[in-house]
C-alpha cells in the first residue's frame, strides 16, 4: 500500500486528489494539510510514502517545505511530488533542486497523477528529463565544476550519467552504449549512489548545474 499525505491550501482541490488517490486498491491517503507549517509532525505521525505537495502557498512554500524536510529526516524522508499551475514554473525547477522527485500539473489527467504517485514510490522518474532540463535552461543558473564526487565516477558511468542528463531511457542508452538494460540500470544506481542523488530529475539538475550537458 502507498502512504500519501496531501499539502496544498485548495480544500476543493486537495479534497478533490484525496477521491482520485482513495479510489485505487493500492493507495492510501494517510494525511491532508492546508500548509506546511506542521509538515514534520505530520511526516512523524502519518509515515507517508509520498507527499504531494503545492509549490506555492501562503506561509511556507512548497521549496521552503521541501528542504526543512529532507533536512530533517535526510535519507528517510518521504518523497516528494509537487503540484504546480504552469509547465515551466520557476518554483518548480527550485524545489526539484531543494530536493522534490519531480512535479505534476494541477490540472493533469487522473491516469498521469497516479502513475506518477506509483513511479515516485518505485524511485522512477516522473518529470522527463528534457522538462526538467528546460525548466533549469530557463530559470536555473550554471554552477562550478563538479566535485570530487564526480571524480569518484568511472569513464562509463559519466557516459551515461551525460546519457541520463539528455533525457535518454535506459532502453535508449543501452542502445547507444553497447549494454543491456540491466547493466544500464545498475550503472544509474551507482551513479546516484556516488553523487548522493535521490532520483533520475537529480542526475539532470546536477549535470546541468555542473555544466556536464
């Protein structure tokens, strides 16, 4: 069973993901907040899975949330899936940074916000990475170089990482590598694993910050 908690300031809208996500054998909704004020007790009593989460609200904003959250909690804490208004959203593109898995339009198809749901929970992406690399060639700003983190990289894990990063499917850089799928996947794994990245939508925000794309 999925553990969602919902935070958004919308009683309407939030009431009305509550009947979508409820309505499904294989999900739970376990808590609803209008902010995030109260977000860790709420992570602490509910234990979700996943929060979806407003990016925009009065008080704490869904950035702000997002980042007192991982934190907090670090590598237990729940993902994140946030909800915006517009398709290229500078506060999106911040709280990918700060740490969400991805973000999902307000007005998206039920099918797509639950499948979402699910490929947050599995640790798949939910944003295609040539989104999430739009939103940061719009709004995002170019850090340093990498450091030594990536140096802890083999030659055919930064392949792919730059694979990744231009928003190939495993499918697809396993064609242009030579490799299984399998093999790719376990190469993706270890780069997250080496750059302390949660997700695919991290890999892309890193390797744009560094330049790498």
């Amino acid at each position: 069973m999925i553990r969602v908690a919902l935070v958004d300031d919308q009683p309407l809208f939030r009431g009305g993901i509550a009947m979508i996500l409820s309505s499904q054998t294989d999900v739970e909704v376990v808590a609803q907040e209008s902010s995030a004020l109260n977000l860790a007790q709420m992570v602490r009593d509910a234990a979700p899975d996943l929060i979806l989460m407003d990016v925009r609200m009065p008080g704490i904003d869904g950035i702000t949330a997002t980042r007192q959250l991982l934190a907090e909690f670090g590598d237990a804490a729940p993902k994140v899936l946030v909800l915006t208004t517009f398709d290229v959203d500078e506060a999106a593109a911040r709280a990918i940074e700060a740490g969400a898995s991805g973000f999902v339009l307000k007005d998206a198809q039920p099918d797509f916000l639950l499948a979402s749901v699910r490929a947050v929970v599995d640790g798949g992406q939910v944003v295609a990475a040539s989104a999430t690399r739009q939103l940061f060639e719009r709004h995002g700003v170019r850090g340093s170089e990498p450091g030594p983190e990536y140096g802890a990289l083999t030659s055919r894990e930064r392949e792919i990482l730059q694979q990744a990063a231009k928003g190939l499917s495993n499918a697809e850089i396993a064609a242009a590598e030579f490799l299984s799928e399998a093999t790719v996947k376990t190469h993706i794994s270890r780069v997250l694993a080496k750059l302390a990245l949660r997700d695919r939508v991290q890999l892309v925000v890193y390797a744009y910050e560094h330049g790498l794309v």
